[in-house]
C-alpha cells in the first residue's frame, strides 16, 4: 500500500458538465458545486493541472456511442496531468504529492467513467496513469496520453517493425504528429512519409518526417512507392488501402464507416504501461509533444478550445491549462 500525507480536499469543485447530449456549445455548462469524486481502493485522485480535448469527447458529447455510455450527467474530457492528493489502499505505486499523467478512461468509448478530467479533481485507476515525465509541464504532458496511445498501440497492432515504411495521412494532428516521431524515433522506421496542408509540411519534416505530401495538390495512392504501413488519423482508409504494399497493412483511428481489409479500425486502451514504456523517449526528446499555437486555453475558455478543435485546421493537441 502507497503511504500518503493526508491534504485537505474540499467536498465541492469547479466541472464542466453536459446534462444532455448535444454540440459543446450547446451542452456544456461550467458547474461549481459538483462534488469532488470519491475513491475507491485501487484509485488515486488527482488535483487536475492540465487537461487536453481530443475529438472523441466531442462524439461522446454528441451521443453518438450512447449504446455504451455512462448515463448523464457527465464531467466531460479523457486526458489528465496533476498531482496525486488522495491514494486507495490498495494503491501500491503512487504516494500523494506525486505528479502524474494519463487518459483517464481505460476504455475510451464502453463504459467511461461519469466524471472526466475537466475539473479540479480527478478519480482515476492507478493503472491507467504514469509519473510524468521530468522533462515536460503540465500543459505539455496533459497533451499526450490519449494521443499518444493511441499512435503507438495502432503501430503495434499493424505489426509496425524497424526497417519497414509508413505513410501518415494526417501528421499534424494530434495523434498523427506522434506517429511520425514514434515509427521514426523508437520503432526505428526506413521512411516516414506524412500528408498535412501545405502550411504544415515543414512541421512535418521537423518531426521526422523524410516525404511530406500535400495532400489538397498530390495523390498520396498515385505515388510509385507503396508502404508497409498506412496509419490513417483522416477517415481515409480506402485511399489508404491503394498506397500499402501486398501484405501491408492500414490501421484507420475513424471509426462509424466502412472499412475494407487490409484496413482495420484500432480502438485505444488507455494503459499507464505504454507510458512508463514511452517515458526514455520522451525524456532524451526523442518523442516531444506538439501543442495547438492557440493552446494552452484557460480553464474558463473551454467551450472555445473545444470550438477550436472542431474547425479540423488545429496542429497537435488543444490543451486546457491552468486548472481553475
């Protein structure tokens, strides 16, 4: 069992809460007398520093996986970053006074948990988080877990191997800008090809990328090269499938249409494992977030940031800092 001092935790705290389903602007309202999460014994609560948005909030807000839902209200967001202020007694690796980081739901869309990470205080599962790393803010860790489990489970799930070649569509985005750094920095890619707008191919190269692509002027499928792997953060798996080798294979990160082999639909599961895997990297800047240049939004400018995110044109992770 972790030992802890105790700190003194208020009943009450500051969420932002949709009661129904619907647009962010439309549901979400900035509550101050939700209570403060209770623990059980293999949890930690967490004094939220930093939290970063990622489309599936926006899905869930809307409804669309309501099948699979926690039932309204919910405290909305996945990725945290703070410091441990209350551990369950059975929690073995965190103590309080700890800073950590990681995507707050193990399941991203079955059964999440009623209460998220845009709040002042977080209940999560000692499984799902990690020490963060020395290196980053809180702004810049909050920005990862989610993302950046999500590019590398799908690399391990394709059979993503050193020597082999990848092709991005959509590498600078959120989870797309780590693909580009984990295939070429830790899986130890031959060629990372990328497709972004033009004003973002020099990011994409900055990133390790060696073929950065415009995607609005070239045809990535009419390319003469094929990969062994395309990672798809766009929703276009079957132009994908065009520009894999024989073999190949297309994991597609867009889900709710249809997918045709080699492609397949990879779902995250949040695990603190593959980041305590990923810390080295991201500790020697081998793997280094990539922030939106109107982040960090604070606390207040929620509905804004979220605004931000949906207009597709953000670069990296929008983040949510500080926390009030």
């Amino acid at each position: 069992m972790a030992t802890s001092t105790p700190v003194s935790i208020p009943s009450k705290m500051k969420a932002w809460v949709y009661g129904q389903y619907g647009k962010p602007e439309d549901v979400l309202r900035l509550e101050s007398e939700v209570d403060v999460p209770e623990v059980n014994d293999e949890q930690v609560l967490i004094k939220v520093a930093a939290a970063s948005l990622n489309p599936v909030d926006i899905k869930m807000m809307a409804g669309l996986f309501k099948a699979t839902d926690s039932p309204v209200p919910t405290v909305a967001g996945y990725d945290v970053a703070g410091v441990v202020v209350k551990v369950g007694s059975k929690v073995k690796e965190f103590n309080v006074g700890d800073e950590v980081y990681g995507g707050i739901h193990e399941h991203a869309l079955n059964n999440p948990k009623g209460s998220g990470s845009l709040s002042e205080y977080a209940a999560v599962e000692e499984k799902v988080v990690a020490l963060k790393p020395k290196n980053l803010s809180f702004a810049e860790t909050a920005s990862l877990p989610l993302a950046v489990e999500t590019a590398y489970g799908g690399l391990e799930r394709a059979g993503f191997s050193a020597g082999q070649s990848i092709l991005v569509l959509g590498g600078a985005g959120g989870v797309g800008s780590l693909v580009i750094q984990l295939a070429k920095h830790v899986f130890g890619a031959s060629k990372v090809a990328a497709t972004s707008c033009a004003g973002k191919l020099e990011l994409l190269k900055t990133l390790g990328a060696d073929l950065a692509i415009d995607y609005k002027r070239d045809k990535y499928e009419d390319l003469p090269e094929k990969f062994d792997v395309v990672y798809d953060t766009v929703g276009e798996s079957g132009r994908g499938n065009k520009a894999v080798k024989e073999g190949g294979s297309v994991v597609t990160i867009v889900g709710g249409r249809p997918v045709v082999p080699p492609a397949f639909v990879f779902d995250v599961t949040s695990t603190g494992t593959v980041l305590n895997t990923l810390k080295p990297f991201i500790e020697e800047e081998k793997l280094k977030p990539v922030i939106d240049p109107k982040s960090p939004f604070p606390f207040s400018h929620t509905i804004e940031a979220f605004s931000h995110l949906q207009t597709g044109r953000g670069t990296g992770k929008v983040v949510i800092y500080p926390i009030p």
